[in-house]
C-alpha cells in the first residue's frame, strides 16, 4: 500500500468513526421510530454537509478523489469535529483549513437610535447586512422579544427547539401503545419518514445560514455564498412543498403533507386496548 493509499484509508476510517458516534438528536434531527444504524446514516451526513451521497460514500471508501477545503470544512462542521480534530482531518486530506476572517463589527449611528427611541409604543428594530439585530427600541422588547437576552452568537452544537422532534416523540409513544391499529402504525410510519426528511432539510438550511454569518462581506460576494442561498430557498421549498408524487399527482414529504397526515392520524377511532392485544 502506497503513502497516499494509506492516508485515504485513515481518512475513510476517521470520517466513518465520528458518523458512527453522533446520533441524529445531536444534529437537530428526530429519532425515527424504526432505525437500525448506528450513528449517522451516509446520506443524512452528505445531505447536511451539501455533497452527493455517491461522492461522500466513495470518500468513506478511500477512492481517490479530490477534496476541496470548503467541503472540508462543511464536513467539519457537520460532524461536529474539534478543534483538534479538524485540523486531524484537514492533514489526512493534505489540505490547509480555511481561514475565516472576523467580519467588521456593524454600529447604528446616533441618529437611527435616537429614531428607535422615539418610535415609543411601535415596535422597531434595526438589522445589519447579516440579518442580525443590531438595535431595538423597548416596545419591541415587550412585544417581540427580549433582544438583550438573547446570546450573542449560537453554538455550532447548540440543537435549536422545534415542534418536529416533539412530533416525533409523539409518534414513538403511539408505535409503542398497545392496542393501536396497523392503519394508525402505517400512516405514523408515513409521517415519521416525511419528518426525517425535513428535519435534514432544515438542519442543512440551519448549516448554510451559520456558514453565511461567519462569512466577511468579500465572501458574501462571491459565487459560493450565492450557491449556498440558491441550496437554502431550493431546501427551504421542498421542506415545506415536498415533492411531486406521480402516483396521487399531489406532493408528498413536506410539511403540508405532515400536516395533513396528522389530521387524518387524529381522526381515526381509538380501538381499546385488551389483555390479549399486540
């Protein structure tokens, strides 16, 4: 085995292992009822990382392909690498980790704090070119949020609360019910799928908006920064559209189509549960 062989071979076998040690709560996604493999499955890796699923599971393979470091570091991300550990898989790739520069700090000038101030009982806030809040008068505080509480930055890792892995929950509770029927357990099995795919949508969505806030604004006028907004409005789409579905001529897999789904769960009759039920 050559040098290169080798290193390609380490690198397979470090991606494989930190995949095999998350679980998808420790990404934003709901744990499905029926799951058998452990750790992260290759396509939900490849899907929050934003590369083909055939490309990343040649590289989990050790193949000889090339590695850019933007996708490096997509990767590095969603596998919730260290520090220690990025810079681990930059080396077995034989490239160097991106720099990213601090993007300049944003001010309000007098003048728009002094407006926000005199807007009283209306709400208002003032946002800089990175969508974040940059100022805020008291009654948006009231109304809105209390933006002064609120960290200044998210954590990488930080798993962001949602109705979909309560959904989820709910759905694991009614699979393990005795009594319940196999049209209810077959029409949950539907929804659960639907929520896993959403959920990777929108965790990847998550992905791409934290890449565009660390951006500077060079970055942000460049191709790839308009690539990862094209991916967010086309993931942000299919989440809550799903996908045509050739058969019914509707869509299937979003959250309509979720939503419907649990309307038509909520409806079913409640068989009672007797001693000699499965």
């Amino acid at each position: 085995m050559t040098k290169n062989n080798e290193q390609r071979g380490e690198l397979a076998t470090f991606l494989r292992t930190r995949r095999a040690r998350l679980s998808p709560t420790d990404v934003g996604l709901p744990r499905t009822v029926r799951r058998k493999t452990v750790g992260l499955r290759r396509e939900e890796v490849a899907q929050l990382a934003g590369v083909g699923v055939t490309w990343y599971t040649w590289l989990e393979q050790g193949r000889e392909i090339n590695v850019s470091v933007q996708v490096l570091d997509s990767l590095a991300q969603t596998l919730r690498l260290s520090a220690e550990e990025k810079a681990h898989l930059f080396l077995l790739a034989g490239q160097v980790p991106l720099q990213h520069p601090a993007p300049q700090q944003e001010q309000v000038s007098p003048f728009l704090q002094k407006l926000l101030e005199h807007q009283r009982s209306s709400p208002a806030y003032i946002m800089g070119r990175r969508w974040d809040v940059l100022a805020w008068n008291r009654a948006a505080c009231q109304v809105i949020t209390n933006f002064a509480a609120l960290p200044l930055e998210v954590s990488p890792t930080q798993v962001l609360p949602g109705y979909l892995s309560h959904i989820a929950t709910h759905l694991q509770g009614l699979n393990n019910a005795p009594g319940h029927t196999k049209a209810q357990d077959d029409l949950a099995m539907q929804i659960d799928k639907a929520l896993a795919r959403v959920s990777l949508l929108m965790t990847t969505i998550g992905n791409d908006a934290v890449q565009l806030v660390k951006m500077s604004n060079t970055e942000l006028q460049q191709q790839h920064a308009l690539n990862l907004i094209d991916d967010m409005v086309t993931n942000a789409t299919a989440a809550y559209v799903g996908q045509p579905d050739p058969v019914s001529g509707g869509n299937t897999g979003g959250i309509t189509y979720i939503h419907n789904k649990l309307q038509g769960l909520a409806m079913m009759a409640i068989t009672p549960s007797t001693k000699g039920d499965q």
